[in-house]
C-alpha cells in the first residue's frame, strides 16, 4: 500500500491520509501490542460519547502495526491560535470546557492512573531510589474520585471542524485524578509559554472551583513521570528543578 508522504510526524508513529481515512502507523521498535493498546483507549473513549475519531481497524503495513481511523478535517486549535494570537483567551476557554467534559466520565474499563505512573516513575535511570519513593508515597497519600482523564491535553490534540472539537492521541488517558490531568497540561505549556500555562490553570481553577494549590500537589510525581518520556524538546533540568522543589530530601 502506497501511503504517500506522511501528514505528521509524532514520536511513536507517522499519521498519513489515504481514501479518507487516517492510518497511524508505527515505529518497528515498539511493542508488538502498541497500535491495540492504543485503539483499545480510544475506543472506550469513543463508546463514552465523546467527539473522537471512530476505529476503523488495528492491522499490519508493510510489517508495521497501524491504526485506521476515520478522517476528521480540520485544523488543530493549536495551529489556529498560532495564526490567532489574539484570540488566545477564546480558544483555552473552549480547550477547557472540552477537557472538563471528559473529566466528567466515571470510566469503568481503564489502566488505574496510579499503576502507570509507578511504571513510569520506577523506569526513570536518572532519578535515585529515594526520590522514587517520595514520589511514590506522595502519589499514593492523594485521595480523589476516580475520572476520566486524557493524560497529554493541549491544543494541537483538539481538531476544530465545523465548530465541534475532536480530541485526539488518547495513547496516555486513564483513570485517575483529574486535577494530575490538570497539572500535565500546566506542565506542557509551561515548556513554552509561562504566560500560557498561567492562563489556563487560571481559567480552569475558575471554571471548576478547585484550588490550584490542590492541582500543583501532583507537580513532582507529573514531572517525574514525564522523565519517562523521549520528547527531545523537553528539558530535564527543568523537571528535576520542579522534583526537587517539592521533593527535597
């Protein structure tokens, strides 16, 4: 199957159009079960009623797993506001009252959010046992009530088509404490803009009622769990900064 020239690049896969429809396919040094794990997510996030692309199929491509999903034209609010900066105020309102209905959703069919930041936490080489158990013990101290959460929010995983949002890349959602979700999506926008991230804690922390002191509880145990991740844009000074800062020992 000719695919063509990628319309995207991430870190896992390549996303390329064809026959109006996306077909995600895979890096071949990843597990042999990651385009299921993945398509397994978002289905349950679909069967939730929530605007996301509909699994059409989990195969292999030239040896490659893929993902065939349905084709949602549009534009990433992140692109828009890129060309809209004016606008900024508008579309984090809008990001946020997307997000706050997925943290609605009781899920009943999904990984614990505490099992996969202990796996994340514990796979970090650059952390040292004893931060590892602060982390740990600090995550396993915070009572919540257990949601649905997306686990990387930010713009340019919402598609804007015909004034409805479709969110995408549903790879890291589990259930767990929203307010860490909150905290994820701090993290991410703090990488480029402060002023960005301020914005949206701000207006979510309005919109919500919950105390942004409640939120930036989970700013070691995020950062430390983002350590996990091969992101080449992130800087892991920073998070060891924010580790350290909450997490001295």
């Amino acid at each position: 199957m000719n695919l063509g020239s990628p319309i995207a690049i991430g870190n896992t896969a390549k996303i390329y159009l064809h026959n109006e429809m996306i077909i995600k396919v895979f890096r071949d040094d990843l597990p042999l079960t990651e385009a299921q794990y993945e398509a397994d997510k978002q289905k349950i996030a679909y069967s939730y009623g929530l605007q996301v692309p509909k699994v059409l199929d989990v195969t292999l491509i030239a040896g490659r797993q893929a993902i065939i999903m349905e084709y949602v034209p549009g534009k990433t609010i992140g692109d828009i506001l890129s060309q809209n900066k004016d606008q900024t105020a508008y579309y984090m309102n809008l990001s946020i009252d997307v997000q706050q209905k997925i943290h609605q959703i009781i899920p009943d069919s999904l990984e614990p959010m505490r099992e996969k930041i202990r796996r994340q936490i514990e796979s970090v080489n650059c952390l040292d046992a004893r931060h590892k158990t602060c982390l740990i013990q600090k995550m396993e101290s915070i009572t919540f009530e257990t949601k649905l959460c997306h686990g990387d929010f930010h713009l340019f995983n919402l598609l804007l088509s015909n004034e409805k949002v479709t969110i995408i890349d549903w790879v890291d959602s589990s259930a767990g404490d929203i307010r860490a979700d909150v905290y994820r999506t701090y993290l991410l926008y703090s990488q480029f803009s402060k002023a960005l991230a301020d914005l949206y804690v701000h207006v979510y922390c309005e919109k919500s009622g919950i105390a942004k002191d409640d939120i930036f509880q989970w700013a070691p145990i995020i950062a430390g769990a983002r350590l996990s991740e091969t992101v080449s844009s992130e800087n892991t000074k920073r998070l060891l900064g924010i580790i350290n800062h909450y997490c001295s020992l």
